[in-house]
C-alpha cells in the first residue's frame, strides 16, 4: 500500500480515536441523544470511509471487502456509544453496519481510473464531518476556550488540510491502476469472456476497440441464472448469439445464461465511450453484479 494511503488510513484512525477519547472523557455530561449522534455519525463515516478503500484494494471480492469494513465500522460504532450507554451502541452498530455495506460496494464497482479521486473524496468528506460533529460536543458538553477550538480556526486547518492533502503522491499509482485492471481481469484484446457468479462479473472492467468485431462470452459459473446486458451501447450484430432466448432491440447487446451454460454474440461498435454492465435479473445489480466496459478509439 502507497505511503500516502497509509497517511489517509492513519488519519482516520487518529480522527476517530480522538472523538471517541473526548466521549469517554467527558461521558458524564453528555445526554443519551447527544452520545446517539455521535456513535451513529462517526459508526456510519468511518464504516463508508474505510469501506470505499478496503473496496478499491480488494477489488473484485466483494465479500471480504465488505467483511471486513462491516467489523470496522461496527466496531467504532460500538465502542463510541458505549460511554453513553445501550442506545447509543445500538445507533452506533446499525450505522457502522449500513456504512460498511455501502462503502464496500462502491469502492468495489467504482471504475479503476476514478479510484483515487473517489478515496480524496471520501477522506476530505470523513474530515469535514468529524469537524462538524467535535463542533457539535465542543458546543453541548466540552466547552473548551482554545483558540484551535473555534470554528474559523478549524476552517483555516481544513483548506491547508486540502492543499496539502492535494499536494502529496497518488494514492494510487499508475502501476498499481494497472494490477487492478488486471485484478478486475480486464483486457484489451476484442474476444473476451466475462464470469457470472453470485453476485459478481469477472472481469468488471473491459477495453475494446472501437470499429473492430468483438466477441463476448457469458460464462455462468454460479448457481443462479444471470444476463449480461451493456446499458446505452449501440452496436451492430455480427452473429445471433448461441440460444434463442435472446432478442436484441435497438442493437443493444444482452445475453442469458443458466447456471453451467454459456452465451455469446459478436457485434461491432463504433462510438468511443465507457458503459455499463449489469445483470437485470432482479436485485443482481443492486447486489454488486456490475461492471464497465471502455470502448477505445
């Protein structure tokens, strides 16, 4: 892992560490509403920070990324409101629970070229929300007359943050774009196949050129039936595919496929651009069953 995503992950834990100790240090003026904001904030920032980077670096499995960034932002979520009390851990472990869960997937469908300014995003968005939410307890219960406590102060702190912040190295490099390209299994040549499996493409990022016949395969290894279809891509239909049960309207490319079969068709494009591609079947997109397909000039 690059220094500079060693930095942001150090930050949120020296971040969070520190609201937790000024929970636990002045626990007994804080009201059970004010201990239910605060576990169920930084529970929900923390679980959708860390998510979106635990996603990017295990790119293409969803299940331990979200594994992983559900215990996390559970965990801070529980040990925030336990100062406070059992209403407080509650609020905490639901918003540290939905804050993995999301983060996770979004970092894991995001498309690799927009991976890093995804995670500056993220981190910029958790400092901005943990200054607002120390705000909050410096108001209701810490009352502190530090000149670094005042709101003008931390504003000031905060776009230096930035600038510094924009100033350091990727945070992920562009070796480390292409290994997750690779990761995802994505390809340049024009004949791929693309896994089907619950609830992942594999590749979930593909280029192909533009103006040259391409096929592609849909390979269901799971246990459920799938389809793959390129949301807004036009193209011309070189070969039907190999069941009947697809049909193609408007040129858009779809294909099904039963657990064990495999589907293809062979088309040609000619519009440079980057699209998506899902499974339709109800609640497979949702559940990550996603993936992008870059057509290059």
């Amino acid at each position: 892992m690059p220094i500079p995503l060693y930095v942001t992950v150090i930050g949120i834990f020296i971040l969070t560490i520190w609201i937790i100790w000024n929970t636990i240090n002045h626990r007994n003026k804080i009201t059970v509403m004010t201990g239910m904001m605060i576990s169920m904030v930084l529970g929900m920032v923390v679980g959708l920070t860390i998510g979106v980077i635990i996603g990017v670096l295990l790119s293409g499995d969803l299940f331990s990324s979200t594994l992983w960034a559900i215990i996390i932002g559970i965990s801070v979520g529980f040990v925030a409101g336990l100062p406070t009390g059992l209403m407080a851990v509650l609020d905490g472990i639901l918003a540290g629970l939905m804050g993995g869960m999301m983060g996770a997937m979004l970092g894991d469908m995001i498309a690799p070229e927009n991976q890093e300014t995804l995670i500056k995003i993220m981190f910029l968005l958790f400092i901005g929300i943990v200054i607002i939410l120390y705000q909050m307890m410096q108001q209701e219960f810490i009352k502190s007359k530090s000149m670094i406590n005042h709101p003008a102060a931390m504003i000031i702190l905060f776009v230096l943050f930035i600038v510094s912040y924009n100033q350091m190295d990727a945070l992920i490099p562009s070796t480390d774009l292409h290994n997750n390209s690779n990761h995802h299994h994505g390809v340049s040549t024009n004949n791929f196949v693309v896994q089907a499996d619950e609830y992942t493409f594999s590749p979930s990022h593909i280029e192909i050129k533009a103006g040259e016949m391409a096929t592609i395969v849909l390979e269901n290894i799971g246990e459920r039936e799938h389809d793959l279809e390129i949301i807004g891509m036009k193209a011309e239909i070189e070969e039907q595919p190999s069941s009947n049960d697809h049909t193609h309207t408007n040129n858009q490319i779809h294909l099904h496929s039963y657990p064990g079969e495999k589907q293809e068709v062979s088309f040609t494009t000619n519009t440079p651009g980057t699209y998506r591609y899902v499974c339709t079947i109800p609640g497979h997109e949702e559940s990550g069953m996603t993936g992008m397909i870059e057509i290059i000039p």
